[in-house]
C-alpha cells in the first residue's frame, strides 16, 4: 500500500454529541474506535470540529463562537463572535488546525449571519484563544472547507456561496498579518489537496468536469469533462466529491439519474499526473460525500453508528 509523505494523523466525526478523534497513523481497519472523546460544554451546538495530534485538546465553532476544551470536557478558552446572531440556518463557521498546531483557522460567514460585515478568515493562537491575524474576505458565504498545506505553513479555504459559486483562497501567517491570495475564479470548488501538497484537485460549480491543479499558482494540469469517462455529459455531471487516494490517484465521483428517477452514484479512479481514466472504484458506500480518500491508499466511509470505517485499497 502507497504511504502518504505527510498522511493525516487525527480525524474527527461528532457521536452522540461528543467530539471524536481518531488516529490515522495506527493501521487499524474496519470500524475505528475513537481515542478521544471529548463532550463541548453544556449548551453548545457543535458545527465543525477537530483535535490536537497530542490528544490533549479538541477545538469546535458553534453559530458564534470557537471553543477549546481539554480532553475530559474542561472548557479552555472561548473566543466570541461579535455580535452574537440571531439567525439560526445559512451559516457554518468552520475550524481547522495549521499543520504545526499553533493557530486553529476560523472561517466565519458574518454575512449570512446577518452581522453587517463582510464574511471574515481568522486565525487564532491555538493555546490562548486571542486572534492572531484577520482577514475580510469578498464573499457571502454560507460555509467554508479549509485545507492546510502539509510543509508550508498555509491554508487553503473553499467559501461556498450557494447558487452564486465558490470563492478559493490561500493565506499564510507572517507575525500578525495574513497574506491572503485569491484564485481567479468564482465557479470552480475545492476537493482535495494531494498528500504531497503539490497539486489540489477542483470540480467545477455547474459540475461540468474536474480539475488537477498545480500549487501554489493554480494552473490546470488536466480537466476531465463527463464525456472522459464515456458519459452523456447532458444526462450526468459530476459530484463535489472524491479526492486524492494515493499521490498517484484521484477518485472522481458521477452521478445521474435511472429512467425510473433513481438516482445513481459511480467512483472512477483516474491518474493523478496523467489524467488516464483507468478503472471504476467501489467506495463500499451508497452516499457520493460519504467518502473520505486519506492519500495513503486507504478511505473513511461512516458506520451506522456514526464513527469512521477505514478501508483499503488492496
């Protein structure tokens, strides 16, 4: 099995209202079992969550705010977003950990939750809590996926604004100021970044194809429209989904419709550097987003029970 130069090390799945990790560096198999379980302090609805490789600290957003707690549930800190929002739907503020875990990054969509402002990045000190470097960005977004880079200290954020597209940007931190980079385009959405941090994978908004990207600068390596893969590209499109099994491959999801209106889900693995279809992929799930590619040859799917299962590519 290929390994991953820079594999994910922790997950984390919400069970049961408590904020789960999971190590991905053990070779476990089958259904994980999480090797922390931290419950959010008392009246908090989680939204997005994630957990520190030390196993020490969990970190979630809430509607309005980000929390730290340890890991029996003691809250650390919490860092407010002002002011509070009365809107209840529209709006995932989203967390995620840089690479060396020093600065949890919080996208936070002020615009649809009605603040008054423009939707902002910020990254905060992940020990304390206090804002290290913000940005405003240009969008009205509902929720954002962000992405670190596995060497060199950025992050990579997905702002989804509906019907409107999606906006992608990256930023790095030099002391208290972020150097934020905007992508050229409002209709391509982010899926992946390879293990190796040198490319980034995208589908287009109207889900017309799929793209290989070069990073930093984003030039198109290759795009694959529906027709690659031996579709009718005005009967089926391609889903937001997928993403980098191995350095070497990219699983691609399609979807479409029966002629009874059932609809129909298929994984096709591609060359990430050639982009050759080769063969299809059995996810070993019935949902398209049900799928986690980690980059080491091995995927999450999600048990009934809510944590993780780890599969092989064998």
């Amino acid at each position: 099995m290929a390994r991953s130069p820079h594999p994910l090390r922790i997950t984390t799945r919400l069970v049961d209202g408590r904020v789960c990790a999971y190590d991905l560096t053990a070779d476990a198999r089958g259904v994980l079992s999480p090797v922390m379980a931290c419950r959010p302090s008392p009246d908090d609805d989680v939204v997005d969550h994630a957990a520190a490789a030390d196993l020490q600290h969990a970190y979630y957003t809430t509607l309005n705010a980000v929390v730290c707690v340890t890991a029996d549930g003691a809250e650390v800190w919490r860092s407010q977003f002002e002011p509070r929002s009365v809107r209840q739907y529209g709006h995932r503020p989203g967390c995620v950990l840089s690479s060396d875990e020093r600065a949890v990054w919080v996208y936070r969509p002020d615009a649809m939750a009605g603040r008054d402002r423009p939707d902002q990045w910020v990254a905060v000190d992940a020990e304390t809590g206090a804002v290290i470097a913000h940005a405003d960005l240009r969008t009205v977004g509902h929720g954002g996926q962000q992405l670190p880079h596995p060497s060199d200290g950025q992050v990579l954020l997905d702002v989804g604004e509906g019907q409107d597209g999606s906006v992608i940007y990256r930023a790095s931190l030099t002391g208290a100021r972020m150097n934020l980079v905007g992508y050229p385009w409002d209709d391509r959405c982010l899926i992946d970044l390879s293990p190796d941090g040198h490319r980034f994978m995208t589908v287009h908004h109207e889900q017309t194809d799929i793209a290989v990207h070069t990073y930093p600068d984003g030039e198109v390596r290759f795009a694959l429209s529906v027709d690659a893969f031996g579709h009718d590209p005005d009967e089926i499109y391609v889903e937001w989904s997928g993403g980098y099994l191995t350095p070497d491959t990219v699983i691609v999801t399609l979807a479409g419709e029966t002629e009874d209106d059932q609809e129909w889900f298929r994984h096709y693995r591609v060359d990430a550097r050639s982009g050759q279809v080769r063969t299809e992929f059995d996810a070993r799930t019935d949902n398209p987003y049900d799928i986690q590619p980690l980059g080491d040859g091995t995927w999450l799917t999600t048990d009934p029970s809510g944590h993780p299962i780890r599969w092989t590519d064998a």
